[in-house]
C-alpha cells in the first residue's frame, strides 16, 4: 500500500538504521520543507535518516603566516583547521584558530614568498587583516605503522633519505622536540614532550615544527625521530544512513516545535535507541506496522 505522505509509526520504537531499511532504497524523508507539512509529527520524536559518522582528514601541513595578496574568495567559519580542509575545494587554505574563519585559497590570492611572524597569526584579526596561518593538503608519504595509527607525524633523516612515520600525538620518550630549525623547543627538555606542547614552545620563539623536508639541511642531527608539521584530525561528517559502510557514532532526530513557529530542533541519539516516528520518502509501497487516522 502507498501512502501520500508515508508517515510511519511503530508504538514499540524503531532504531534508526531499521526505521531507514523499513524505508528501502528511498530512505527516511529528512527535508524540512516536507516534514514542517505534516502536523502528525508536531510535538513527536523522530528518526531523519540522517548519522554523524567519525572520519580522518586528509594530512595537513603548516606553512606559516603570510601576507595574501587580495582578500580571500570563499570565506566561512569552522571548528577545525580539518573541517576547513574538508571544506575547500583547493590545495591551499588559511585558518584562525582565535576567529574560526576558514578561507579557502588559489594560488592567486597566495604569495609564499610574503612570510610575516607567526604572532601576527595568533591573534584575533579584523576581516580587512590578509595575514593568514596558511596550510595545504600534503601529497607526501606518510608510513602508517600498523600499531599505530596516529593524527601526528614524525620525521627521521636515514642514508636512504628522509622517512615520515605516523604517531601519536602524545609521543613518547624515542621523540624529540625540536623546532623548525632543529633547536631544542626547551631548554629543559629534549625528549617526551607531546606534538602539542612542542608546538607551543616553538612558537613562542617564532617557529615552527620541522618541514618534511628538512633532511636536507639536518641530515647529520636528526638520526631520532622529531616532530613534524604535518598532521590530521578526526572529524564529524553528516551523512544519510546507508550511504556510507561504517557504522554512525549518533543517529540524528528531530521534534518540530507545535507552538506555530514550526521550529525543527535536531537531536543525536546513540543508534540503538528506539522512536516511535519517521517518514520514507515518496516511492516507498511497504505497508507500516500500524494504521493511524
């Protein structure tokens, strides 16, 4: 049977998951256009066929501060340096953490030769300031071990050239924490400090962590592994169920406001949890588990 509006209801509570595999290939209607329409949902509980699913960015490297040349052409705001990288179509993409103003760059409007001091980066800058932390997607190779499958990468020069391994960022005590330039990030200390706090101290002094390339010139001091630049992050992707093979980490609900300003207030819910309300989207013809007038 087809119902004009396929609104669904299983008074024992439906998961999410099934609720969408009840729909078929069609899914769970999740426009708000069409579920503001239907007043049997105002005030109820219900599945939007929609999961917040857990993924790993690109890896990213740090560049620095520079000068751009004009005014960024794509300009929002984000949480993460790894949404914003998500986010952009090109190579290239500045970040402020202070801000959380994501600005996806091309190579026009990016002049790498125009460095400036990492403090002008650090700060909280009036939209008109075209002084960006900048970073790009890196295309370089990065070994994974297997026991360690990490967000932060260490660099070790060897005779056979220079190897980027994966880690985690909290480190160990076989890690140094030097800067860009080799030098310790401390006076204290040398070894065990994480990806984190290296960076901070090397920043006080205007530096970066290393290059992945930086055997080129400290081939004969770095024979232990260092921090590097590169990087990613774990982030939250909004997805429709199905449509992805992982498992979501939330299902998405909604309830649609019955005081007459139709507001949809979306809520996350572990995806075992069970609801009594969803609607497939036109085409769906299996018959629900319960009538309703």
């Amino acid at each position: 049977m087809c119902h004009a509006l396929n609104l669904q209801r299983y008074p024992d509570g439906i998961t999410a998951i099934d609720a969408n595999n009840k729909c078929g290939k069609s899914g769970i209607e999740n426009n708000p256009l069409v579920l503001t329409k239907i007043s049997k949902l105002y005030g109820n509980e219900f599945w939007t066929g929609l999961g917040i699913y857990t993924q790993l960015t690109a890896w990213i490297d740090i560049l620095g501060c520079f000068q751009l040349s004009k005014s960024p052409s794509t300009v929002y705001t984000v949480s993460s340096p790894g949404l914003c990288e998500q986010g952009c179509l090109t190579r290239y993409f500045g970040y402020n953490k202070e801000t959380t103003m994501c600005s996806c760059l091309n190579n026009s409007e990016i002049q790498l030769a125009s460095g400036t001091n990492l403090s002008s980066c650090v700060r909280k800058t009036d939209k008109a300031d075209l002084v960006y932390m900048v970073y790009k997607t890196y295309n370089g190779t990065i070994q994974t071990p297997l026991v360690d499958n990490g967000l932060c990468t260490t660099l070790i020069c060897s005779y056979s050239g220079a190897l980027v391994l994966s880690a985690s960022c909290e480190g160990n005590y076989d890690i140094k924490s030097v800067c860009e330039d080799g030098m310790q990030s401390t006076s204290s200390t040398l070894w065990g400090l994480t990806q984190n706090q290296t960076s901070v101290n090397c920043r006080r002094n205007d530096k970066l962590l290393l290059n992945t390339s930086a055997c080129q010139y400290l081939s004969q001091n770095l024979t232990a592994r260092a921090w590097t630049n590169v990087f990613r992050e774990e982030i939250e992707v909004l997805q429709k169920l199905g449509e992805l093979t992982a498992t979501p980490t939330f299902c998405l609900s909604a309830i649609i406001s019955d005081k007459g300003d139709y507001i949809i207030e979306k809520l996350r819910h572990n995806c075992s949890s069970k609801l009594e309300w969803f609607v497939c989207k036109t085409g769906w013809h299996q018959r629900s588990e319960e009538e309703y007038s």
